[in-house]
C-alpha cells in the first residue's frame, strides 16, 4: 500500500523539466493559435472542439514525457495556470504584450464599403459578414457607418440608425 502511494508521486524527470516543457509548449501554441486568426477563436465550432481536444493529445507526451505520476500531472497544471495568469498580468500591464498575445482590432467596413481583401485575411465568409449584419439589424450593406473584427472573434457592426 505505501509503494503504491509512493509511486503515484514518484516522477519521472526533474521538476524543472516539467516546468521547461510545459513552458516551451504553452508559447508554442500560444503562437500558433494567435497566427491562426481572431475569427477561429471567435466562432467555436464542432472542427474547433475537435482541433482542441487533438491539440491537448498531441502535445500530452511533449508535457509528460515517460511520467505518470500524479505529482508529474498537478506539476504539469500549476505551471500552466501560473504562466496563463502571469501572461495575463504582463497583458494588462503592456499594451505591447497585450497586443502580441491578444491582437488588435482589424477594420472591415466603413460607411458602406466592405474591404473584401481584409474579409479574406482574416477568413471571414460572405455569410459570417451577413450573418453579423443582420444579428445588428443591417440590412443593406449601404447602412453600415463601422464593421470592426474584435480581438475575441466578434464581428461588431455600427449602423447608421444607431
């Protein structure tokens, strides 16, 4: 009883390397997600639910390594909070930090103009725009004074009524 006990504390590797191989992976994806674009963030489908759990299961090993401990996994958690809560800290006190991690809004429509090629960067469909349109109470392309892609994925729309 007490070996078994032991063991599920027992790690494999040192805790720094835990420590190193959870930072390593948070930035790396952390980068990766941020040049994936605003919109996949925004709209969370039934793909992206998929890429996230394929996501965590692709990295698992790079976290863990040989350990299956449960001292190595909590280890692995802790770290990841921390540098979650302390990459929103420095966010908050850098506007140059907030923007590398959260981005900036990105300008689609002016009144009346809708900049396609911007629509097209950013991987906004047709019917996302007209989607967001009509959730505003826009009909007409024409009534539109502001369209702005926010950091989270939302499509913000400001009509000439309002």
């Amino acid at each position: 009883m007490d070996s078994t006990f032991a063991e599920m504390f027992d790690l494999a590797m040192p805790w720094w390397a835990f420590v190193l191989r959870a930072c390593v992976v948070y930035f790396v994806l952390l980068g990766l997600i941020r040049l994936s674009g605003k919109r996949t963030m925004g709209q969370f489908t039934p793909f992206d639910m998929l890429l996230v759990v394929l996501l965590g299961n692709a990295v698992q090993n790079a976290l863990l390594g040989q350990d299956t401990s449960v001292g190595g996994g909590l280890l692995l958690a802790v770290t990841l909070i921390a540098l979650n809560w302390l990459v929103g800290l420095a966010s908050v006190r850098s506007p140059r930090v907030e923007r590398m991690v959260e981005g900036a809004p990105v300008l689609l429509a002016r009144d009346g103009q809708v900049y396609r090629d911007v629509l097209r960067r950013e991987l906004i469909s047709h019917e996302d725009f007209e989607k967001a349109m009509r959730e505003a109470g826009c009909l007409d392309m024409g009534d539109i004074r502001l369209a702005v892609l926010e950091n989270n994925g939302h499509i913000t729309l400001v009509t000439r009524q309002s």
